[in-house]
C-alpha cells in the first residue's frame, strides 16, 4: 500500500475522519496526540472510535475542545459471525454525541456489553487454542514454547489480533507475515473470532438510538498489500450478510476508506442509495507509517448530513 496518499476526500476537500484508534485500544498515539494530528493536517473533525472500549473519549473530546476541533465520539464494535461461510468478525463504527458520556449508565451499560466479546476471558481462550494446534505438543507444532496470557497482556489490556502477532514476532521470534497469519488469521484451526452477537448489538443500538456504521466493508477484497485488508472477509461475505446487518439498525456505510479502491466504493455508494444510508470515511489510524491519519474521510457537506442524523 502507497501511503503517500492524498489527504481528500472523494467529494471534495477533507473535512472530517470518521474512524481513528488510539492507545485506548491498539492505536500508537494519545487522545491528545490524535487531535493534535487532525489539527495539523487541517481536519475540522476527527472520530475517535476505539476497539471495544471508550476510555479514550474524554480525553479526546477535551483536547478536541482544546484545539478547535470537533470530536466525534465512537467505538468500532465488533461483531462475531460463525455461519458455513464466514467464521469471523465484522466491525460497526457507532457514534453518539459527547454528551452521552456523562450519563453513567449508558456508559457503564456500553462498556459491560463489550466486555462479553473481548478482553481477558477471550485471550485467554485464544491463546488455549493456539497452544492446542501450534504449541511444542500441538497438532502443527510451530511454537518453541506455549504462548502464555503475560506475553499479550504486556501489550495492552485491550488485546486485539494486533497484539497477538506482536508478540509472536518480539517474544516468539516469528518474524514470517505468512507463519503469523497462519497461526492468527481467519482460516487458521485455532481462530476464534471476538465480539459480540449481531442479535445483542442489535438492541442496544436501537434501545440508545446510536448511530452505526458498517466499518471497511470492501476492505477485505483489497487487491493489493497491507495492513487494510487484514483478515477481513471479501465483498461478496458482507453482502450476504447485509440483509441482517440492516435488520440490526445500522444506518451507514463507510465508503471512504484506504483499503477502498474506486470500483468498490461505487459499489458502496450504490448500496448506500439503495438502502438510504449515510455515506462516511475514515482513515482507521493506528500509526504513522502503516495507517497513519488523514488519508481518508468526507467532505464538510457529507460531515453535515452526518451530524444532523447523530443530532
């Protein structure tokens, strides 16, 4: 993947990205960081939206307020799928106003519905799996030793499969993409796929009336290499599973994406007016180099018809 990447969007100038990551959950930079980045590259709005978690709202928003910027508050969802077809998890970027976060309640029941699909319970069964089939005594033995829950949770107390080839690489000595993938990806025996139930997200996004977006949905049909596609099912996976997706409430589709080429954002595009769903973009920052900020996103007037939905 080029990243020398052209910070527009595809309507016009780039006003807002919707879809950023921070060390709240696998990103490298700091609420402030971030905001700081956005403010830099001439954003006016940046969505922070962390795996699974929403401990780097508040920071965030008071740097945004800080910087003049408008933060969007969020989170990427995800969403467990176990079907003939497609063992995985597929994402939901869900937006809600800042206000939403001084209301205990909403935060705490938010937060206790995502611990049921990440966090230390899913670890450590992951790791049981992968021991199971790549471990010394394992079915495939790959692993000089057994993988152990301090060799992921020294990462981050939110693990995501970021941390997990972390550590294969630093504390494994795995430094092949393709022993990684075979032994963390979609198609591997010892995949488990984190998040929730469609079902469970499903009512609480209509119960607290947030806004949700399917995240990348092309990505996984990237063409070419990089960290975009990642273990993301093609096109054609999403769309059989959009009837339902839809049926859960989400109302957008985020169009504007690095790991989007043009044939598929028209696809997009023509599901978005089928379905009369948002159009959003983002540049799903994690870092500098590999997925670094502002490189994707919308306009101001798509930013507008945005605000007034989450309004």
């Amino acid at each position: 993947m080029n990243m020398n990447l052209e910070r527009t969007a595809m309507t016009g100038t780039l006003f807002a990205d919707l879809h950023n990551h921070t060390l709240a959950s696998d990103g490298d930079f700091s609420p402030e960081e971030l905001v700081d980045l956005a403010k830099k590259y001439g954003l006016s709005a940046i969505g922070i939206t962390d795996h699974d978690t929403l401990k780097g709202l508040v920071r965030g928003l008071a740097a945004g307020d800080g910087a003049g910027i408008r933060v969007v508050p969020g989170v990427e969802l995800s969403i467990r799928f176990n079907r003939s077809f497609f063992t995985g998890t597929l994402h939901l970027l869900c937006y809600f106003l800042p206000l939403r976060l001084s209301d205990q309640h909403f935060v705490d029941s938010f937060e206790a519905l995502m611990a049921d699909g990440r966090g230390e319970g899913l670890v450590r069964a992951r790791i049981a799996k992968i021991n199971a089939v790549f471990g010394p005594a394992g079915s495939d033995p790959v692993l000089d030793r057994g993988l152990v829950f301090e060799d992921i949770a020294s990462y981050s107390t939110n693990a995501s499969r970021r941390h997990f080839a972390l550590a294969l690489s630093e504390k494994m000595g795995i430094t092949d993409k393709n022993t990684i993938n075979r032994i963390i990806g979609n198609d591997s025996p010892a995949y488990l796929p984190s998040g929730i139930g469609l079902d469970a997200a499903g009512a609480f996004i209509r119960k607290h009336h947030l806004l949700a977006v399917l995240a990348h949905p092309a990505a996984g049909s990237f063409p070419g290499k990089g960290h975009y596609r990642e273990v993301l099912p093609p096109l054609d996976t999403v769309e059989t599973l959009l009837p339902e997706i839809l049926a859960a409430g989400i109302k957008g589709l985020e169009v504007y994406y690095p790991g989007h080429i043009r044939e598929h954002q028209a696809v997009l595009l023509s599901r978005a007016e089928k379905h009369h769903l948002l159009v959003t973009g983002g540049s799903d920052c994690h870092d500098s180099k590999e997925r670094p900020p502002a490189v994707a996103g919308i306009s101001e007037a798509d930013f507008r018809i945005f605000w007034a939905a989450l309004s």
